[in-house]
C-alpha cells in the first residue's frame, strides 16, 4: 500500500516539506502556524503542549481554511480534533488508530489527507494558557508544481465539533453532523458524560441514524444502539483499533459508566452523499461533545458556531439549539404519535382528525411491559408538536419515545404529519416520497396514495390534484421492527 502511494507521488512530482512551529503564544490571539501557496496535500499533523495544562486543548480553538477560503473547514478545539473530549490532555490515555494517534506524554497525530488547489492555512486561538511554553507543531505535507492531481478531486477535508449538556432525555437525538453538498462522511469521535435523571446506560439511548440526499434519492442508514455503531457489543470496554475504539472510560464508585470517549473511521464503509448527509445518535439527558471527519466539495454549510471558551467547557450548559445555525428553508410539519395498531384499530381505520384536524386533539399512549424510568415515563402525551423536516426529512421519533427501560423504539404504531402547502392556482402536481412499513398519503381530505414496504426505504411517485390557495396534506405512517431497524421517518416532496 505505502509502496502504492510512493509510486503516484513521484509520478506526479510530489516534493515533500515541513513546516515547524514552536509559536510564543500569546492568550486572546489568533497564531498562523502553518500557510502554504499553491496546490498540495497534508500528509501528517503533529500538535504537543505541556500534558499538565489540562484546558489548553478545549480552550485552543483550531481552524483550518483551503483555497482561499472564507469560512474555515475545520473547526474544533485543539484536544477535541484529535478525540479527547472532557477537556483532557494526552495524558488520560492513548488512541492507536489509521487517521489519529495520540502517542505517550500528549502527542498528538492525525493522517488524515488534506488537499488544496491553491493554498492552505491552519491558525489556532489559545484562550488560556497555563504553563505559558512548551507549544510545539509539525505538518508534513506535498507540493506540487503542476497542479493538484486529478485523483483529489474538488474533495476538501472538513470537520467541525458540536456539544450538547445536556441533551433532551428520550427526545430528540444527537446530532454530529449535518452537511449539504457532494462529499462522503469518512468519521467521527464522541464524548459522553452521564448525567441525572437517567437509570439507563447511555448508549440505550438510541442507534445512529444517517439520513442521505433526502430532497433526491432519498436514503437512510439505521443502527440498533449506540454502543453498536462504534462496533462494539453488550456495552463497552477500553481499547483502540486502526477503525474503532473506546480509549476512555471512567466509571464511578457504583460501577456505572460516568464518562466514555469512542471513535469511529469510515475508511473502507465511507457514505458518500450527493446533495446532504444529517447524522444522529441515540441520546438521554447527558453532556455530549463530538467532532464529525467528512470530505465534500466546497462551498461548505456552517451548521454550528462554536461559542468562545468560557462557553464550551465540559461544564458549559449548551442545550439543542444553543448554538446551531439554522435552516433557512426546512420544511415545518405538525405531528401526533404513537398511536396502536390493534385488531380493533388496524391502520386502514380513518379517524376524524384525519379529514380535517382541530389542532386540539389530545390522546395517552401507554408503552405496555415496559419498565419506566421516569415518573409517567410509560406514556406519552399525544399531542400535535412541530418538527423540522431536515433535509427533507421528518422523523416521528422526535416525539415518541417513552421513558422506558433499555430503550424500546415504538413498533406496532403509526402517526400523522401535517402540512399546508399554498398554490397560486389550480393545479396537477406529481409528489414523489420516500419511506419503509406502510404510509397513506391524503390531500385535502382525498386519499391520493397508499402503499407498503416491508424491505427498507424505497421511493413512489403519484399524481395529485392541488386548489389554488392552501392545500392540506396529511401522511399516516407505520413503524414496524424490520430491515431498517424501526426508523419512523419519511421524505415528501411535490414537483
């Protein structure tokens, strides 16, 4: 393999450099540590300070840019892009994978490549300095004086944290990325810290969930737990592969899991996404701190602002939103779930809300055999709440999971969505959707569309009639335990 690479490079004229920088930095001030003109490819970065500065890695904000650049690509803090969270140093502990490595006594490594056409910079913002010395930084990287060759592409490196505390206990899951564009998610790492009220384990919380290109060719990767999706099983246990791992995790006098940092690499399994890729992890009421690894051409979508120190320390109160950038133009659609499916009430049974809804409708759905964790955490108020369709998407678990024991997303169920479309004039129109179980679609009262899956997500087109003015559009959707792992989610668009 090295052998391989060895071969393109000299093929294409690579020349290789180093850039060493032992900066005096100064608190409050942005240090260039590295700029380079022309077109080349970062090959390896090494970051190191003293190990008993224990905040300089959460308080040192790194940003990268490429090409010019207004808007960086990457931006994390220091100790975060290289998957120490909690504000730790390299001292905790060790990560021995392909794209980062944290070597004895805080250094710091990454291999990820990252291409420019025309130029890069990396800067970093250091906040507070304890020791006052002891910075060091490496980039190895090849030029080229032909150009960027051909094999790079308009691929640009990216990544960017994001961190909850606490995050909503049996609500909304975790989000860790959420691009638009043409790239593919090559990673990310995460940080967990437990916090109360919660008797579960954190990773009960919920599988990942990718949701691709929802606007075109909508798609979706579904996982069963947390723990699942950074390849372990039954929990997790310290250790560090090329691909996945757990380098930390803390537990406390009782023998529960108080704090765990994991990583995953997507090096031979990428998810390449042509238009968006919104990415999720199951989640109970826990700080969570992560940072997402993609590459995608540019321009990029900020879809977090990282706040300065004082506001992101692992104490830091962030909850969802605090600091997310906002969707200029997500759909929004009105909910209420879970409702049965019963012999009595099969999902073919119409209720009235279905025809025409008062917004006032209001039901109890009982998680029956569950073990609640919460005082009334068995049932669920049923009531429309408002959701944002991400990307296209419009997921009824936002608003139905009880509190339960051991996490059990809701099968045997459906759910409403609600929407009011405005036309300017009469007319035909075609509505494509996307989605997996069984799924009734209705415009103003009329049902135009009924059809099942029972094999994962896939796609009908069909024909509907819209008045001018507002048109309502209702979709009643199942969820059952199948190939897509109990995702209640589904796309609609109108062409």
């Amino acid at each position: 393999m090295a052998l391989e690479l060895v071969s393109k490079l000299l093929a294409e004229g690579a020349k290789a450099h180093r850039v060493s920088s032992t900066p005096e930095m100064k608190e409050g001030k942005w240090h260039t540590l590295f700029e380079c003109e022309g077109a080349g490819v970062i090959t390896h970065l090494w970051f190191t300070f003293p190990p008993e500065d224990m905040h300089l890695g959460r308080r040192s904000l790194v940003r990268m840019y490429w090409d010019g650049e207004k808007n960086p690509s990457v931006e994390a803090p220091l100790t975060d892009f290289f998957g120490i969270p909690f504000g730790h140093t390299g001292r905790q502990y060790r990560i021995s994978s392909k794209y980062i490595t944290i070597a004895p006594k805080n250094g710091l490594n990454c291999y990820f490549e990252m291409p420019f056409a025309k130029g890069a910079k990396i800067e970093i913002l250091p906040e507070q300095i304890e020791s006052g010395g002891g910075f060091y930084f490496q980039a190895d990287y090849c030029a080229f004086a032909d150009g960027l060759p051909e094999r790079y592409g308009k691929q640009r490196f990216h990544a960017q944290f994001r961190f909850e505390n606490p995050a909503e206990n049996y609500g909304r899951n975790y989000l860790w990325l959420d691009a638009t564009g043409r790239g593919a998610v090559v990673g990310m790492t995460l940080g967990v810290e437990t916090r109360e009220p919660q008797a579960d384990s954190w990773y009960h919380g919920g599988g990942d969930m990718i949701l691709v290109d929802g606007e075109e060719g909508a798609s979706a990767l579904h996982g069963i737990g947390a723990e699942d999706f950074f390849g372990h099983s039954w929990g997790v246990e310290e250790f560090s592969a090329p691909y996945i791992g757990t380098p930390l995790q803390e537990r406390d006098r009782n023998g529960k899991i108080r704090r765990v940092a994991l990583y995953r690499f997507f090096d031979r399994d990428p998810v390449p996404f042509e238009k968006s890729a919104r990415c999720i992890i199951g989640a109970l009421a826990n700080a969570y701190s992560s940072v997402a690894y993609w590459y995608q051409e540019e321009p990029h979508k900020v879809f977090f602002r990282t706040p300065k120190a004082d506001k992101r320390m692992p104490w830091s109160q962030a909850r969802y939103g605090t600091y997310d950038v906002r969707a200029k133009a997500a759909d929004e659609w009105r909910l209420l779930a879970p409702f049965k499916i019963t012999g009595e009430e099969p999902f073919e049974k119409a209720r009235a809300l279905e025809r025409r809804e008062t917004g006032r409708e209001r039901f109890v759905y009982e998680a029956t055999g569950e073990r609640a964790t919460l005082p009334g955490g068995d049932r669920i108020a049923v009531r429309w709440r408002k959701v944002s369709a991400h990307h296209g998407w419009v997921d009824f678990h936002e608003v139905a999971r009880p509190a339960t024991k051991y996490i059990k997303l809701q099968t045997g169920v459906a759910g409403y969505a609600v929407k009011y479309i405005t036309s300017s004039r009469a007319r035909d129109v075609r509505i494509r959707v996307a989605f997996d179980d069984e799924m009734m679609v209705s415009v103003n009262g009329k049902q135009v569309f009924c059809g099942r899956h029972e094999s994962g997500i896939a796609e009908e087109t069909f024909a509907a009639h819209f008045k001018r003015g507002r048109n309502r559009v209702l979709v009643k959707l199942s969820n059952e335990a199948n190939t897509t792992w109990r995702l209640w989610a589904f796309t609609l668009s109108v062409e």
